[in-house]
C-alpha cells in the first residue's frame, strides 16, 4: 500500500485516471451488488414470469433510450468546450427535449409491443416506466464534467443513494402489490431519487435552457453518428432479449435474464470504466505525442483486460453452484446459462478499449462503422443460432458475431495506432484454455439444460 499510493495522488493524469478507475469499480460492483440483493429478496417475492415481462419492459424503454441517443456525454467529454456553460446548456436542452419525446414514443409503441410479444400488461407498464426516460432528461450535466474531469467519488456515492432508494422502493411495492409493478414504479422512483440527489449534492453550473447555434451545431455533427452508433448499440445489448421473446416463454425469458445479469456483470463492468476512462486518456496522451503514451497504454489496456476477464473466467466455473446458492429450485436452469454466457462475452472484453480512441479523436463515423457491424452481425446471427439450435446457439453466436466483427476493429484500432496484437492474442488463447476447462467441467449440466429447453 505504501508503494501504491503515490500513484493515486496528486492531480496529473495517470493519478486522476487511477482514482477515477478506483471509484468506477468501487461504484459498479456496490451497484451490481445492491442489484443481486435486490433481485434474491424479489425472485422470492415475485415469479419467473415477472422478470421475464420486466426484460421486455427494459427491452423498449433501453431501446428507445439507445435509438435516439445524440451522444451528450462524449461530446462533453471530447470538446473543447466541454466546460463552457453556453455548451453545457445547450447540451441540457437538447437532452431534456430528447427525454420528453422519448416518453411519448413509450406510450405510442405501448399497445404495438403488447401485441406483439401477446403480454397485454405491456400496455399499463410502459408508459409508466417511460416515465424514467423523462426524469433523466432532466439531469445535470454535471454528472457528464465529473466524468471528464475523472472526478467522480461523489457522484458515485450519490449514484449508488439513488438506487438504494429505488430498491427499497421496489422491494415495499412488491411486498403491497405482489405484481411486476413494484419493479416498474421502482424504477421511476430511483430516477427522481438521482436527478435529486445530484442536482442538489454535485457542484457546477446550474442548468437552465439556452441554444447556442454554434453549440448546437458541434453537438449535432458529433452527435448524429453517435445516434446511429447507439440505434445499432440496442442490437449489441438488448437484441438476444428482444428475439428471445418472441421464441420462447416468459419463463425462460425471466431465468435467461437471470443467468444473463449474474454473467455479464464483468463485461459491463469493463465497459463502464471503458467509456468513461478511455476518452480523457486518449484525448490527453495521444500516441503521436510520445512514444511513451503508447506503453503506458498498453499497461493500462493490459490491467483492464486481466481485471475484466478474470472475473468472467470465475463466473464461467462458479456459475451453476453460484444459481444454487443464491436462487432457488425453479432458476436452477440459470446455472448453466452463466456458463456459456461468460465464454461467449469474453471476446468483447479483449477488444472493448479500441473503439474510444475514435471517440476521443472526435471521428464518431467511425465509431459507428464498427458498432453497426458488431450489431448487425450480433443480430443476424443469434437470430439463425436461436431459430436452428435453440437457446444455446444464440449464446454462442453472441461470442461468434464478435469474432466476425474483429476485422472492423483492428481496422479502427491501426487508424488511430492503439492496436496491441500480443495483447488480443495472449487473452485469447487464456480464455480458449479457461473456458475449455469450464465446459468440460460443467458438461453434465449444460447438457441437461440444452435437454430441458428441447
């Protein structure tokens, strides 16, 4: 400890970067383990099918949110007027009015989506949890400078406030209610908990409504790939839930989900911090600079990527004993789904730090290139994975899909000079190792599972 902690202090970039990494960890893993809390009380007190119901619910309110996203916090994060409050406004604007339409498209696509998944209650929640997209609009934008200036302990804090309060609030409704509308009207009270909490508890400019034409236009032009990067994004994330309604039960949707949480914390861990940490890095240390930018990133990269796969390498080992312990008899199918899920996430992990040196560059079409053909490959193919192998062959083809985009992001990686082949390729062959054992070692089970779905 006593070596490590001149690393942390002071106000250079690498210290900032090792702070900011600290509370982005320290802030997901108290979220994800606040979530598991709440999702074992909740799998007690609801039913398989509640979770399934409230994945579609998330399915169109994440999508919604992901289709009209104009990139406010990139854009705060990469220009040079990140910190001008003429910008700021004009960002808090624009985002305010995205979040009121957001909200009536959510009651528009209600009935629609109730219809087409047969789950008429999709009609009463989705206008409520649409609710939630409305409140964020309205949040500060100085979550966004925290995150530019890798200061972010006390917004963390306060991130993790809100979803206490959102969670305790789920909890009583479902212990009134008994209904998926405990989670529903959770989710609306943890929105207003945040835009409270931070704009009362984070320092910066108050927000007021201002449109700067010369603002608005740079954060139009940045933002309008970043709009098309996140419509393709829906596919990457929330695409295998979406198809999966339509082919099976809501049973099977609601343990999918489970197993989907448990195994894919780690990845979204990594994308978090990556999202956040990458930008200002590659922004402020370019490699053209200094040759030593360039190793000091690949250390980075290289902690990064032990750090998320390791992670991903226990849960594929521990994952059905994990499900037996904390769930009970009817997720038990959950188990071996974290198995597959884990593996077939990795590839992602190995490459997830490339695609934010376009971003820090400004060269949003880029980041869309990629992004558009990871989505499309990703939908494509657990599309026809699901339809000739069931669930399992979506899995895999989650894993498969990234494989096949790789071409796109070593092309996007060399552009910018951040490609390190030894690093893909040494994490690959780890995980190939890992994983293989992982299988060999569960095999009964995965092929109970694969059994038991038909």
């Amino acid at each position: 400890m006593a070596l490590l902690a001149p690393l942390f202090q002071g106000h250079g970039l690498m210290a900032r970067v090792l702070r900011s990494a600290s509370w982005l960890v320290i802030g997901y893993g108290g979220s994800q383990a606040l979530r598991l809390a709440a999702n074992l009380v909740l799998t007690r007190l609801l039913f398989p099918e509640a979770f399934g119901l409230m994945a579609l619910v998330s399915v169109v309110t994440v999508g919604l949110s992901l289709f009209s996203d104009v990139g406010i916090g990139p854009s705060i994060a990469q220009s040079k007027r990140g910190d001008d409050p003429d910008f700021l406004n004009t960002a808090w604007s624009i985002q305010v009015t995205r979040g009121l339409l957001l909200w009536v498209l959510t009651c528009l696509v209600a009935w629609p989506m109730a219809q087409f998944y047969g789950a008429p209650e999709l009609t009463v929640f989705l206008p409520i949890a649409g609710i939630t997209l409305l409140i964020a609009g309205f949040n500060p934008t100085r979550i966004e400078t925290a995150h530019r200036h890798l200061l972010v302990g006390r917004l963390t804090a306060l991130d993790l406030a809100s979803q206490v309060i959102g969670i305790g609030s789920m909890i009583i409704l479902a212990l009134l209610t008994q209904s998926v509308l405990a989670l529903v009207l959770g989710g609306v009270v943890q929105a207003l908990a945040k835009l409270a909490l931070t704009h009362f508890g984070m320092p910066g400019i108050r927000n007021h409504f201002r449109w700067e034409k010369a603002a608005a236009k740079e954060l139009i032009h940045f933002g309008k790939w970043i709009f098309l990067s996140t419509a393709f994004w829906f596919a990457t994330s929330q695409g295998d839930r979406a198809i999966l309604g339509k082919f099976v039960s809501l049973e099977v949707l609601g343990i999918y989900n489970i197993g989907y949480f448990l195994a894919s914390f780690p990845m979204l861990l990594g994308h978090a911090v990556n999202q956040r940490l990458m930008i200002p890095v590659y922004r402020d240390k370019p490699v053209e600079a200094a040759p030593e930018n360039h190793r000091k990133q690949r250390i980075l990269r290289a902690g990064l990527s032990i750090g998320i796969l390791s992670l991903l390498w226990v849960m594929a080992w521990i994952g059905p004993g994990l499900v037996e312990f904390l769930y009970d008899d009817r997720y038990a199918q959950a188990g071996p789904m974290v198995v597959l899920i884990s593996l077939a996430l990795a590839p992602a992990v190995i490459g997830m730090t490339y695609d934010q040196a376009a971003l820090a560059a400004g060269d949003s079409q880029a980041f869309f290139v990629f992004t558009a053909t990871r989505a499309v490959l990703q939908t494509l193919m657990f599309l026809v994975g699901v339809v000739l192998f069931g669930l399992p062959g979506g899995i895999a083809a989650l894993g498969l899909s990234m494989l096949a985009a790789y071409p796109v992001l070593i092309w996007l990686a060399r552009k910018y000079q951040v490609w390190d082949a030894l690093h893909d390729l040494g994490f690959a062959g780890m995980t190939c190792a890992i994983g293989a054992g992982a299988l060999w070692y569960h095999s009964e089970k995965i092929a109970a599972m694969i059994s038991a779905l038909g």
